[in-house]
C-alpha cells in the first residue's frame, strides 16, 4: 500500500530580549509592522490566512505556501540567519517562531533598531491555536486571530472525533531519510510526533526525543504498520527499493505489506492553517475515510 498526497523588538541592548514567550498573551502589537519579516513558514501562512500579507518585505526558506509568500524575497534558513540578509530588505519588524536563530544573529538585529518577537512552537493542537493568537496579538488584529482560531479549533476537534473510540491504533514510524540502508526516524518531541498523535495513531518509536539513525534491533522492536514519509516530488522508486529493502523493516507489519504514506513536508508538519486538513489526509489514509 502506498498512499500519496501534495498539497500544493522593542528595541533593546540585552540578550534578555531573546527570552521566549510561553504564551500568545507574552506577545504584544509592534509599534510598526508595516515592513515584516515573517521566519516559519507556519507564520508566514498565518499572515496570509489572516490577510495581513500586505506587511511582508520577506519570508525565511521554509515559507513555501501560499504560492505568492514564495515570491517574497528569501533572507535564508530559519537556524541560520544572516542579519545582513535580514537588513536588506529594510525590515520595521521581525517575526520569528521558536528555534530560530542563532541568537546571535537576533542580537545583531536588536541592536540595530529591528524590533522583534518570538512566537512559541508546541507540536500540539493547543501549540497551532497559540501560534495564531500570537501572529494577532503581534499584528493587532486580535479578532482575526480569534475568529481564525476557533475556526481551526473546531476543525481539529471534528477530526480528533474520528479516532477518538478507536481501540487498534496503527503504530507509525515517520522516516525522515533513507541513505545506504541507514533509516534516520522520528522519536518525540518532533512534529512529526506531534502529527502522528493528532491523527489517532502511534509513534512507533518513543525511546529518544529527536531524530537518529535506527540500529536494525529498534526497526524489529518499533514493529510500525505504516511508514510515514515527506512528499518531496520526485520518483520514490529507488528510495522504497532502498526502505523495502531494508532486512529489519522486511519485518515489519510495515514492510510485509509495503504500507507507506507520503505527504508534502511543509504541509504535513508545518503546524499552521492547513494542519487540520493535513491531520483529516493521514486520518483517510490509515483508517479510511
């Protein structure tokens, strides 16, 4: 079985600026956001979900959708900033989600006037709803964000129902690569983790926070029935021949009936707007519609 799916500060001197919120209420409005850097594709499309995009000068490489956060220009990967890069595009304000960095790279921002908030992440149905009461309480549009939240609150809650009663819950390992036989899967404390549980299932793997590389003992013991895998749109075949061919996941419920679920990365673990229709996708495509 193979299922697969596309979608397609105020300023300040101190490093204690960099102290992360825990709450959407930590945030507050910035005093101008009419030139916006947004860092996380999940808060670069909570912008465009709330039609505040008009304010972005810029977007980090992991905003991908929608298709015009693409065109913005790029200021480089969410861990790696360059503040140059940053700069470049005249920011009044800068928007990041939680694990962006370095904070050396904040620091250099905040001292030069660039007016900045973080945005806490939690791989959680209550982690997306913060992350859009936050996005408002930033934006001053604290209405919109409600009205967005309890839209998706609802929308995750209609899903959550579905798998609620289930009593055989399939056991997933989501395998980020596939090198030389080598099989680098999620343990907790990831998104991937946190999509897994949202549908109703199981982290097949739970022994360690992070991703690593499994021994063949961890495959045969994780016993997964479905592997979970990102959508990267290119021809699979030799990766599954690789995965497949793999003698631990040959032994598998997995591997015995070649189930495999693909989605599209960003999609699947972004943790944004889309995610209630991504969790309602992996739902479909593990326990039926």
């Amino acid at each position: 079985m193979t299922l697969s799916f596309r979608h397609t500060g105020i300023i300040a001197a101190t490093l204690a600026t960099l102290v992360l919120p825990t709450a959407a209420q930590d945030l507050h409005a910035f005093q101008d956001s009419s030139r916006l850097v947004s860092i996380g594709g999940s808060l670069t499309e909570i912008i465009y979900a709330l039609g505040e995009e008009d304010r972005l000068v810029a977007r980090d490489q992991t905003a991908l959708y929608p298709a015009a956060a693409a065109a913005l220009p790029d200021v480089g990967y969410m861990r790696r900033l360059a503040p140059e890069g940053v700069l470049s595009v005249g920011p009044t304000a800068l928007l990041v989600v939680e694990g962006s960095g370095p904070p050396e790279a904040l620091e250099v921002l905040v001292d030069a006037g660039v007016e900045y908030q973080t945005v806490p992440e939690s791989f959680s149905a209550e982690g997306i709803l913060t992350k859009v009461r936050a996005v408002g309480q930033a934006l001053d549009v604290t209405d919109k964000a409600e009205a967005l939240a309890s839209e998706l609150d609802a929308a995750l809650k209609a899903v959550q129902a579905r798998t609620a009663d289930l009593t055989d819950r399939k056991r997933v390992l989501f395998v980020l690569s596939v090198e030389g036989g080598k099989i680098q899967a999620s343990g907790t404390d990831t998104a991937a983790n946190g999509i897994i549980e949202l549908a109703g299932a199981l982290n097949a793997i739970t022994e360690y926070p992070g991703y690593k590389a499994l021994t063949e003992e961890a495959i045969i013991a994780a016993a997964p029935d479905v592997i979970l895998m990102m959508e990267r749109g290119e021809d699979h075949s030799a990766i599954d021949a690789d995965l497949f061919g793999n003698p631990a996941i040959a032994l598998t419920p997995a591997g015995r009936d070649h189930a495999i679920i693909r989605l599209e990365g960003s999609y699947l673990l972004g943790f944004g707007p889309r995610a209630p229709q991504a969790v309602t996708d992996l739902v479909d495509a593990l326990y039926g519609e």
